[in-house]
C-alpha cells in the first residue's frame, strides 16, 4: 500500500526535561509535511511534570 502525501510522523520531546534532574520525559507525536519544512521543528508546548511551557524539539 503506497503512503499518499509528503505527511509524516514526527515525536516532540522537551529540551529543558533533562536538565532539571526530574524522572520522566514530555513527549508529543505530530504530523509534519516533509517537503514545507525538511528541518527539525521546534514548538513551544505544555510539559506536564515540569507545569510550564517548554521547547520540544523533533527527535529521531
């Protein structure tokens, strides 16, 4: 089955997670279109344990 589209899957993870020594990470999956934006994204979102928005930047 051919995939339609230039759209793929991409997770988020925070970037300022780890430097504060709390367990656990944040996390989101997304769509992206490949073709408009080939770099590596970058949102400010919500992390939940950290109660803040954050940046989450686009992981492998």
């Amino acid at each position: 089955m051919a995939k339609k589209g230039n759209r793929i899957q991409v997770i988020l993870e925070c970037t300022e997670h780890k430097e504060s020594g709390k367990p656990g990470t944040s996390r989101y999956i997304t769509t992206k279109n490949k073709k408009n934006s080939p770099d590596r994204m970058e949102i400010k979102k919500y992390n939940p344990i950290l109660k803040k928005m954050t940046v989450h930047k686009e992981i492998k």
